[in-house]
C-alpha cells in the first residue's frame, strides 16, 4: 500500500492542493476529518473547530480513526467478494489507505471513481491521481443523484455487468432529512448493477447526546451542518440491501481485525454495515 504521509505538505503550506476559491476561513468536513485523522490539508479555521469538537467529545480522533478502519476493511471485504469497481461517495481527501490503494491491493486491475464537493478534496485527489487511467475523481452534490449518475466517468463505471463497490462512507450525517436520505441510498442502490455491495457508516448521537449537540453546533454555520440520527433513523438507509455479517453495529465492530479493536471496549459514534444490493 502506497504511503502518501511522506508528501504530505506543512499544515500551513499553500498550493495546488488549495484551489483559489477555497474559503479558508470556515472549517470544513472533509479538513476537520483530515485533521482528528492526522492528516496536513486543514486550516487554522479547520483546527479550531476540532479542538472545540475535541472538548467536548475526547474520544473525536478515535472515532474518526475507526470510521476511516471501517472504510479500508470494508473495501478490503468488498474485493474479497471479487469486486473490482468502486464509486466512492463524499471520498474526503485522500489519506493513507485510499480505496484504490486497498482495492489495487487484491485485484491491480481495480477501478475506482471518487466523488466530493468540497474543492480541497477535489483538487487534492485529482493531484494525487494524475495520470492514473483506472481513477477518477468528480467534483458533484450527492444529493443530485441525476447529476452524479449522468457523469461520464460514473456512467463508464456503472454501464457494465460488473458489480460494484458503492461506498457512503461517512457522508449521510451531512445530509438533512428534507433530501431524504433514504431516498438517495435507493436512487443509488437502483443504478447498480447485480451483484453490487453497498457499505455505509453514519455518526450517531446515541452514547453522548450532549457532546454530539456540541459537535453539531460546532459545525451548524460551517459549509457542513451536521444531522446525527440515532440507529432507528439510520436502520431504514439500508432498505435496499441484505446485510452481510454482523449487520449494522459499532464500526469498531465490524469484521475486526486481529489486534485492530478491543472488543469489550469499541469507539463508539459510529454505526457501520455492508449489504449486498436486493434485486
Ligand atoms: C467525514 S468525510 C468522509 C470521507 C471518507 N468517506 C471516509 O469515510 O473516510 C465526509 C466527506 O463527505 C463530503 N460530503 C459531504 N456532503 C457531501 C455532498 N452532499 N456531496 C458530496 N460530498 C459530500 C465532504 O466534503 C467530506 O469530504
């Protein structure tokens, strides 16, 4: 697996990776994430919202750790399954373990196509996967689902009999119940072909209501405003799948590996699940 710490730029460092519209002075998701993962594409905004975060809510970097643990085992299952295509849904910026990387691991072959709205993710990713004829990355809302699935570069991924990898990994607490969540799950779950895997997490308020009110008010004027469902709420984004083993649990508790997780003592906050597409 490729390590892209090494070229990692100072946290204060300016270039192609921060394109000129980048409002720098407001954090962001996806740089707030990158920080409590111990990422070097944030802003002194981005930090000051994950040391608020962090007051409240000390267990932040471990959760975001196990979020992002969740995403490679998933990925990692996935191949496993012999899926060699993946759509990767509010992809973040790339860190260490990417879903290519992961993916090319099991199969060189594999395919992967990276979707984001945010311009530092965007731009980071397209400069981490230049000339890299078996990636793309797409600057779209996934919440216009029409939009992302006329794309070219979707389209030539999903207009085949292969199935895929679809991941929406951490990204449906950023979507607000009047673009019904569920209701863009379905609308992605029916464009893929059969035999597709669907794995998502979620942030939960369920084990810490008040750090997580603190967390959302945190981020309630960013770009990013933050909707934490508990586990009846997030349950139904799974309608359209199967569950595989062992279902929609802890993301610390989801197919662990070895040594990865004290099992009596998981980061809570996050529920994570894979299912294969119903048809
Ligand atoms: C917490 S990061 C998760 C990154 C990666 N999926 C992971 O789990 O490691 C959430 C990402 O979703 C992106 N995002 C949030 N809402 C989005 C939307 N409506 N459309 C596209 N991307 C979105 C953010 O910009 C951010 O990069």
């Amino acid at each position: 697996m490729t390590d892209t710490s090494a070229w990692l730029p100072d946290q204060t460092t300016t270039g192609a990776w921060v394109p000129d519209e980048t409002d720098t002075t407001r954090p962001s998701a996806a740089r707030v994430y990158d920080f409590l993962l111990g990422g070097g594409h944030n802003f002194a905004a981005d930090r000051a919202a994950a040391a608020r975060i962090e007051q409240v809510l000390p267990n932040a970097r471990r959760v975001a750790r196990s979020n992002r643990a969740f995403l490679r085992r998933a990925v990692r299952y996935m191949a496993s399954q012999g899926i060699t295509r993946f759509l990767d849904l509010g992809s973040g910026i790339p860190t260490v373990g990417n879903v290519h990387e992961i993916a090319r691991d099991a199969n060189p072959d594999s395919r992967v196509v990276y979707v984001d709205f945010e311009s530092v993710a965007v731009a980071h990713s397209r400069l981490l996967l230049d000339g890299d004829e078996r990636t793309a990355v797409v600057e779209a809302d996934l919440t216009d689902p029409d939009t992302v699935l006329a794309d070219e570069d979707v389209r030539a991924l999903l207009d085949t009999d292969e199935p895929v990898g679809l991941l929406l990994v951490a990204v449906f607490h950023f979507v607000p119940d009047h673009k019904d969540p569920a209701g863009l799950v379905h609308k992605y779950l029916s464009a893929l072909p059969a035999g597709s895997l669907a794995a998502i997490s979620h942030l939960t308020a369920d084990h810490d209501p008040e750090g997580m009110a603190e967390v959302a008010e945190t981020m309630a004027t960013s770009p990013n405003p933050m909707f934490f469902r508990p586990l009846g709420q997030i349950t139904p984004l799974f309608a359209g799948l199967d569950l595989v083993e062992p279902g929609l649990v802890d993301a610390d508790l989801w197919r662990p590996e070895p040594g990865s997780t004290d099992p009596e003592d998981p980061a809570r906050g996050v529920y994570a699940g894979v299912g294969r597409v119903r048809r």
